[in-house]
C-alpha cells in the first residue's frame, strides 16, 4: 500500500497536533477494558467502536475495547503501531468528516497467541464479548444451523490443542470461564444471521455438546450467558488507498487503520446482559425486548437489495454498488422487489413502512462517495442468500403469494457463480461452498434447467420448502434464461 514517505504516523503522540474535531471522545489508554471484540475489521471499528466510545465518553464505564484479529497479523501491527488508534471517515456526496476513536484497550492476534484469548473470556474484568467475524466464520449451515464444523474446529472441540477456530476459542474460553467461575457474561453476535442470538447460542450449545463438555459447564453457560440478539446497519466497504488518502488529508498524519462509512448508522439490541454493558443507548442504539422484526426488515430490504444489486451489477460490468444502482431500470426492478417481494413476506417493526425504508436503503447505496464494490457485496452468497432472499421466498410461498421479484435474485446469484459476466469477463467465486457449487453446476445439464435443478440441491443453503417448490422452480429459471440469453440490461427492461 502507498505511504507517503515521510509523513508522519498517528499515534497517541500525534493526538495533539489533529484539527479538534478530529480527536478521541475519551482519552485513549484511560479506560479500563470490559469489551473483548473478535473481529475488528472495517465494519466493527465503524459500528460498534465508534457507539461504545461515544457510550463511554456520555456514562463513563469501564468498557474499553480489546479487539482480537483471528488471523490478521498485518491489522494488528498496525493498530499495535498507533498505539490502538484509528480514524473513521464519514462520507457523503458533500463532506467529509473525519474523527479518531480511542475505544480500543489493546488488540490481539488470536492465531499468534490464542491461550491469551482463552484467558481473557475468563477473565473477570471482561463481561461482554462483541462479534464481527463474517457469516462463515460460525460454521453453522446457513438455511438450517446445524453445526458443520471443519476438520479445524473438530480439532478444537476433541482435541487440547490451542484453539484455531473462532467457536474453538468461545467454546474453550466459556469452559475456562465456568471452571473459574468469573461472573456472567453476554455473547453479542453483531453479524448479518438470521436470528444472530439465537443462532450463536445454537453454536456454542451444539460445540459444547461436540466437545463432551461437563454437564456442570453447560449448566453454568445456560444460567450465566447472555445471547442477545442485534441488528447492526453501517455500509463500511473495504479500506482502499483512496480511504487512507481520504484520511491522511483530514488528520495530517498517516492512519493506516482508517475506514471510512456513510453517515447513517442503526444499532438495535436486545438487552439481555447479565454482567451489564456499556450505555450504547446514550449513544443512540435501540435497546429492546426483541430486534427480530428489525433484523428481519435489515436482513430482507437491505441486505437482500444489496446482493440483488451486487450480482446483477457485477454481471453487467459494474465495479461498485453505486454504478450499478445507475443501470436502467435497475433501481425499478428493486422498488418491485420491496415492494411487492420483500414488504409482504413478514411484518416490520412497528411504524415503519417498508417501501419507505427501501427508498432510504436505495439513497444510501447510490452515495458516490462510499465505493462500495460489487464484488465485495457478492461474496460468500452460499451464506448470504438464506436470510436475504430464501426466507423471503419461503414466507411469501407460505402465505400463498408468488415470489417473482425475489426468484430474479436467485437466479442472478446462480449466473453469478456460474463465472461469467455479460461481456465474457470472468467472475470470482469467493464462498466457502465455491468446490461444491462449481462441482454440482460442471456436472449438472448445461442448461438453466440444470443449472437451477443443481444448486436448488444444496439442502444446506436452500430450505427443503423453497427446493421442494415448482413454482419457486420454475421461476428462477426463466429468470437464468433471460440473463443468459439476453444479459442483464434487456432482461430488467424487459422485466420493469
Ligand atoms: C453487505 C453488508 O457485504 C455485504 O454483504 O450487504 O456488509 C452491508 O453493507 C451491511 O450489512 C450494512 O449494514
């Protein structure tokens, strides 16, 4: 990545010399550490970082961040480097703000050392555990959650090796905990499941009983741990040089940690914390009973938008989620999708409008200044699509209705993986399921017949209901036919 040679870096010695609005809302280093974060890439340092030190700095508390990496050794030297400082930058089509948080209490490199990150879920001090670590990453079947652990996590569950995994370490970090019995604590799954509480909890239920953990162990995690479920909205795309350019001009300083965001942020959680957590509502997140509908609405209307938009945009050529909003009729054909897909398929909070909340979803996607790209949004669909677009399609089938718009999805998604795009430039195929797929698309029917029959059979992505559904069926395959035989511009104009 480029550096400017010479320019200097940030660092607590940098604080003085940053523009006033740019500096920590608390003073980094003074807060004592209560939140260990797994997980603390782009998306957490400009979601739940930025909430927590706005927490602290409006109640005080001693909640500062430790943030564990599982694998990014690079990131850890970095934020190691500027003495656990980071910048995030607020972008919009007309300005830019820029501010650097001091949430983080240290950062950790679970790969280098993970009996460090067993000793601290066990450690007194810390009562909640926030995660951002990507839907993959729980090893949990996406239609179903039904753990599928990996020969890594197996080894985690039966073996005394230092756990590789991130369950592992929960698992491990939990028994280490009970053994100590070191207070309540509350697991925070901050990523896009369906359920994300309930699922975690499902995660560290079925690995316990994989592990043979103590009948004593699991009692202590039934009585003792918290699942709250979250639905977190920020569109933070991956950190690019431009990011850190971005960044550099604001502070004066080289922040090699910096991301940048849009402005909007939402955080609901449901607060079921047995060892207390920060004042995240000071800070302007919704605590709540239940965040099921908002999950479901973010879930459906937004995240399913994204992933209809990043494959048919990808297909057609484009690089980001806002060029590809600009394609004719492509920002009709998503107004059909919720309004007539997603908007019937379940019951949103109460007072909100989904059309309403679809259009302020479409503004966010079209902010030029967030490059948000296609191909970022359209990875590991095998684990995305569920919750998006398939039990979408499963309730509107339940209720009787047809789920066209929502079928065009699927069907983009298959093209998608397929490899190709409209002008014959390959695509990639980034999912932990991507052997599977191209295995089960290489020796199906070379025809979207086939092609829709094959992927339909992977029963741990797509719901029986949705597989077992001509209707559903047939659909997707007159969708895959229009965008194979004529692309995917005449198909929308066709279609809107
Ligand atoms: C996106 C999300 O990459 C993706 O799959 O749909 O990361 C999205 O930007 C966030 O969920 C917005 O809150």
């Amino acid at each position: 990545m480029a550096v400017t040679v010479g320019a200097s870096r940030l660092d607590l010695g940098a604080l003085r010399r940053l523009p006033a609005e740019a500096r920590p809302l608390v003073r980094p280093g003074s807060v004592a550490a209560g939140v260990l974060h797994l997980g603390i890439g782009a998306f957490h340092r400009a979601h739940q970082a930025v909430y927590t030190e706005q927490a602290i700095g409006l109640a005080g508390g001693d909640w500062g961040i430790v943030g564990v990496a599982p694998r990014n050794a690079e990131l850890v030297r970095t934020l190691a480097a500027q003495d656990n400082l980071f910048s995030v930058s607020t972008l919009s089509a007309a300005d830019q703000h820029t501010r650097v948080v001091g949430a983080l209490a240290g950062v950790r490199l679970a790969a280098a050392d993970p009996p460090a990150v067993v000793a601290l879920l066990a450690d007194p001090a810390i009562r909640v555990v926030t995660l951002t670590v990507t839907e993959k990453a729980y090893q949990l079947d996406p239609a179903g959650g039904t753990l599928r652990p990996d020969p890594a996590l197996v080894a985690d569950l039966t073996t005394d090796r230092p756990p590789a995994t991130v369950p592992g370490l929960l698992v491990r970090g939990l028994l280490a905990r009970a053994a100590a019995d070191a207070g309540p604590i509350a697991l925070v799954s901050c990523d896009n499941l369906p359920a994300n509480g309930r699922r975690l909890r499902g995660l560290v239920t079925q690995a316990l009983a994989y592990a043979g953990a103590p009948e004593p162990a699991i009692e202590w995690v039934g009585t003792q741990v918290g699942f709250p479920g979250t639905m977190v909205d920020r569109i933070v795309p991956a950190s690019t040089p431009e990011t850190l350019a971005a960044a550099r001009r604001a502070l004066g300083v080289e922040d090699l940690a910096a991301v940048a965001a849009e402005p909007y942020a939402h955080w609901v959680i449901e607060d079921d914390f047995p060892g207390g957590r920060p004042a995240w509502d000071r800070a302007g997140a919704v605590l709540c009973a239940d965040a099921g509908p908002w999950e479901r609405l973010k879930l459906r209307a937004l995240n399913g938008v994204h992933s209809a938009t990043a494959y048919l945009g990808a297909l057609a050529g484009c690089e980001t989620i806002a060029d590809a909003l600009a394609l004719p009729h492509l920002a009709a054909v998503l107004r059909r999708l919720i309004a007539d897909d997603v908007a019937a398929s379940f019951t949103p909070p109460e007072g909100v409008d989904v059309v309403d909340y679809g259009e302020q979803v479409l503004a966010r996607f079209g902010n030029p200044a967030i490059r948000h790209r296609t191909l970022q949004v359209a990875m590991d669909g095998s684990q995305k699509l569920p919750q998006r677009i398939l039990h979408t399609i499963a309730d509107l089938r339940a209720a009787g209705r047809s789920a066209r718009w929502a079928a065009l999805v699927v069907a983009a998604w298959i093209r998608f993986a397929q490899g190709t795009a409209d002008d014959g430039r390959p695509l990639p195929l980034d999912d932990p399921l991507a052997e599977r797929i191209r295995a089960a698309l290489a020796a199906a029917p070379q025809t979207p017949t086939g092609a829709v029959h094959a992927v339909f059979a992977l029963a741990e992505v797509v719901p029986p209901e949705v597989a077992a559904d001509d209707e559903v069926r047939a659909d997707v395959v007159a969708w895959l036919t229009d965008l194979h035989r004529h692309g995917v511009p005449p198909t929308l104009a066709g279609a809107a």
